[in-house]
C-alpha cells in the first residue's frame, strides 16, 4: 500500500459489511449502518448494485467471492463478541483498524477508551467520513503511524497507552506478513500489556486433511492475489499456530475455523472460507 494511499482492502471490507446488513436485515450479525459511508464512488455504485438484488443473492456473492464475504462477517461479529465481553474491563486496541466502525456500533460496551492505529492516508479518510458523526460512550483515539518504520513497542508508547490488560484486535493482517511479524506482534503484546491481556487475529490455515478442501486451499492463495491483487505470504497451520503462540509466552491459545465461530454465534446459515481460522491469545 503506498503511503498516500488508503487502503483498497479495508474498502472492500467496508463494501462487505454494509452488504451483510442489508442481506441479512434482522438477522444481520453486524448490523452496521457505518459501513456504506466509507466507500468511495466505484464501491458505491457496486454496494447499489447488488444491494437491491433479493436477500438469497448472498449466497452467490459468497461464491463468487470464494467464501469471504461470509468469512469477513463471521470474523468481524466474533471479534465483537471479545469487545462485547471484555470492552467493560479493559481498552480496546486496533492495529490495522481501517474502516472499523466499533466505536460507534459498540460504544456502550467500551468503557476504557478504544485506540485506532492505522496509515495515515487511510485514517485520514476514516476521520473525513466521519466528521460530522457524534461519538457516544467510548472515548476514541486516532493514532496514524507506519508499521514499517517504528516497532509496536514504540507506536504503544507515542499513544500513551497505559501498561494494563488490554484487548488487541488484529484483523485481516497476518496472512500479508511474514512470520517474524507475527511472532513480534504477540511478543509486544505480552510485553507492553502484560497478564490478562487478550491478542485476537486471523490466519490462514496451510494444512486442511480433507481431499477436496485440501486441493481448494492449495489454489485459494493464487485466485485471492488474481481477484483482489492481495498476495498472501503467511499462513499455518493450527498446531503450528498454537506452537508458535505459546512459545511467545501466551498462556492460552484457540483456534475457531468459519464452522466453529458460527457454532460460537448461534448462526446456521453461513458459507465461510474454510481455509481461514481466528486466533485467540490470552496471556
């Protein structure tokens, strides 16, 4: 991503979760209203598109999207059920955030402040698109920095983020990273926030011991850099994670697959990847 650019992948998962919302309506597991303001005109005109199509043409927009749309959702409510929980304790910590609407979705569960780091071009928009917008309950703070030239060691302490347990929130990231970014995240994480912090992110999952979702997950790298020219260049599998994790001095570590998170969330009718997972880290 250049560095006056924001960001075209938080944009289409902005596009995803406004479609969530009008798909599922009631049942919407996000419901967020946020999320159509962050799109630009060329995702607009697509958000219109396909939001006047009847509720079951979700099913072929997961297709066509090789399960994320319906990952991108399940991922989104299962972290929020973490904020939910633990919003009420602890902050509430972004690395990535991009077009996140937590904030204003789950204010009245934030009771410590929520922090929003992120590259400045695409904060920059965020705050535009927001700007009239009234922010009730939890204290926001926007926080642009670039991961590549300063270690979150540092970042943490240019926000002046208090040494206690916090909820970190790391979405849509590690599998465009390497390892030793990973593995530097949980270390920051137990480092500057120590015991009963709680560090939550997805992964993608390189070993699937079934035929067909073997193959599928073999191929599903090179149609997500043809489709959305995001090439991933990380990902394990789940024993590999754990191992990983622990060995970071994480005291506790799950792993949910789409199947699992939806058992987590009552859900019975979503299509999700099934090569990707959700860590979470307790320390």
């Amino acid at each position: 991503m250049l560095d006056n650019t924001p960001s075209r992948t938080a944009e289409i998962v902005a596009l995803i979760r406004a479609l969530e919302n009008v798909y599922y309506g009631e049942k919407s597991l996000l419901k967020d209203k946020y999320a159509v303001r962050f799109l630009s005109d060329f995702y607009t005109t697509i958000y219109n598109r396909l939001s006047v199509l009847p509720d079951f043409v979700s099913f072929f927009v997961n297709a066509t999207s090789l399960g994320l749309f319906d990952f991108i959702s399940l991922r989104h409510g299962f972290m929020d059920k973490y904020v939910r929980d633990l919003g009420p304790q602890m902050p509430v910590l972004l690395l990535g955030a991009g077009y996140d609407s937590r904030a204003l979705r789950l204010n009245d569960y934030i009771k410590h402040g929520i922090w929003e780091f992120d590259f400045p071009a695409t904060q920059r928009r965020k705050k535009f698109y927001l700007r009239n917008e009234q922010t009730k309950g939890a204290e926001v703070h926007y926080c642009e920095v670039d991961f590549m030239k300063e270690s979150l060691a540092e970042i943490f302490v240019h926000a002046k983020l208090e040494k206690r347990p916090t909820l970190v929130l790391w979405e849509g990231v590690s599998m465009y990273v390497t390892k030793e970014v990973v593995r530097s995240t949980i270390e920051a994480v137990r480092d500057y926030f120590g015991k009963g912090s709680y560090l939550i992110y997805d992964y993608w999952q390189t070993l699937i011991d079934h035929p067909i979702k073997g193959v599928l997950n073999a191929i599903l790298p090179h149609a997500m850099d043809i489709i959305y020219n995001e090439k991933f260049t990380y990902g394990e599998t789940v024993d590999g994670m754990r191992k990983l994790a622990l060995d970071c001095g994480a005291k506790k570590f799950e792993s949910y697959n789409g199947s699992q998170m939806m058992k987590k969330l009552s859900l019975t009718s979503r299509l999700p990847l099934t090569s990707a997972a959700v860590a979470v880290l307790e320390f």
